[in-house]
C-alpha cells in the first residue's frame, strides 16, 4: 500500500502498481477494480485511448504519479464449497472479494463477507474460516489454492473481476529525466502492453490445468451469469462509488461509455 506514496514523493522510481490499493487515498481509482463494469481485457485497454483513460492519466499526473504500461488482470473464485458462477451460488458462504465495491456486490448476492488480506487467504481456507476468495488468476496459482480447494471459477472469457495493474513511474523522477530518456521510456512501456496482455491471458489458461490436475472442478463464467451479476453491482457497488464525489461519479460514467468487447 505504502508504494504509491512513494512514487508521488519520488522515493521509488516504478512500480507494477494494482490501482485500486491506492483508492483510499484517491477514491477516485477504486474504479481499477469495480465489479462488472470491465469484463474483457479489450474493453479494459480500449481505456487508454479513451476519454476514461485520459482522466485517470491527468488524476495521476496531478498526484504526481505516470501510467507507463496498461495492464490488465482477469480474476476468477477458489471454493472449498461449491462453484461459484452465479449469484445464487455464494449465498451463505464466508467470502473475501479483495475492494469495498467487489464486496459491496457479494454482501447483497448473499455472501458473508471477510476482509482476509490476500496473503493470509490460504490459512484462513484451510481452517474454514473463509469458504472462498475472489483474486487475480496469478495469485490463485502463486497462493497454491489448489491444495485447499473444491471448486475453481476461472478469469478466462468472461469475469467480474478485471483489475488495472499499471507499471506506474513516479513523475518527478520521469520528469527530471532527458528528452531522449522519456522517450525511451515511453516507448518501451508502449511496447511492453502486448506482453502484459499476453502474459495475463496465458495465466487465466495455465490456472484451469493446474487445477484440474489438482482434482478441482474448473467452471467458466458466461453472459447470462455475468449479466446477473451487473445487476447487482450497478445496484451496489457502482451507485456506492458515484455517490462518494464528483470526480467517482464522472469517472464511473466515462468508464461505462467503453463497450463491452
């Protein structure tokens, strides 16, 4: 949590940043993990040439902060009960969602909600204090959930949860770099999107397989699941953000101009 203050102060130079971790000192950011407002990672990079991502850009800027790399990562559920696809399905078990607004949005489908940090998810899992978990694809395979776990909801196709990763570069430091310098990191951090994209999805893939040899039951989220959980979430979380101030409600609104891929 403390790295995005470090950027603005330029006591760290980058940082592969999960933009919602600094959303209780900007609230204006929970928007990097708002639950079904992202569901493709094309939708999600069609940010960065939209009006979304040039008021996320100029907020950063602003707090001192430089987007270098969009990056986006798919998440998906670890059960030890059921699958975990529709609303319906998370009604009483004990569930972390990982922000306010995914947990704003498992609350009214249900769930119980607990605020387990993602590096103690296992522990609690393992001792029943927590029936499932809602994270990056990446940390369902480095958490080693598979040893825990029933059921597996993957990230890959369709989720409700995407969150925005960005490589961020402390702004004071970007700016007291040469012309040539900013350009070579500008560039480099262009060029380095593809990877990120690739990368991401070769995640949602590998998890499915080293949870099936893991003898977990693997399900994929569809439309008609990812339409009812929209439902709840515009009711919930993204009413809940709009209401906190103008900037959340001008970010949510720009954010839902990008359609859907």
């Amino acid at each position: 949590m403390a790295q995005f203050s470090a950027l603005r102060k330029g006591a760290l130079d980058l940082s592969l940043y999960p933009l919602a971790y600094a959303g209780g000192e900007v609230q204006e950011l929970n928007i990097g993990l708002m639950p079904c407002l992202t569901t493709s990672y094309e939708q999600g990079l069609a940010w960065r040439k939209a009006e979304i991502g040039a008021a996320l850009t100029d907020s950063l800027d602003k707090k001192g902060v430089k987007i270098i790399t969009w990056i986006w990562q798919a998440g998906g559920v670890a059960s030890r009960a059921g699958k975990v696809v529709n609303p319906d399905d998370i009604k009483g078990l004990k569930i972390r969602g990982g922000s306010r607004e995914m947990d704003l949005m498992l609350k009214a489908a249900g769930g119980i909600i607990s605020s387990v940090p993602s590096n103690e998810i296992y522990a609690a899992m393992q001792t029943g204090s927590l029936d499932a978990a809602v994270t990056s694809s990446t940390s369902l395979i480095s958490f080693r959930l598979e040893e825990i776990s029933k059921n597996l909801t993957t990230g890959r196709g369709k989720s409700f949860w995407y969150m925005l990763e960005p490589l961020l570069m402390s702004k004071s430091v970007y700016d007291g770099l040469s012309a040539d310098a900013k350009k070579a990191i500008t560039d480099v951090g262009e060029s380095m999107q593809a990877f990120g994209l690739a990368e991401a999805k070769k995640d949602d893939e590998q998890i499915a397989g080293i949870y099936t040899k893991a003898g977990v039951g693997v399900a994929d989220m569809d439309s008609p699941a990812i339409d009812k959980w929209r439902k709840i979430a515009e009711a919930e979380a993204w009413k809940d953000f709009a209401d906190r101030n103008a900037d959340c409600a001008r970010f949510l609104k720009l954010a839902q101009a990008v359609s859907a891929a």
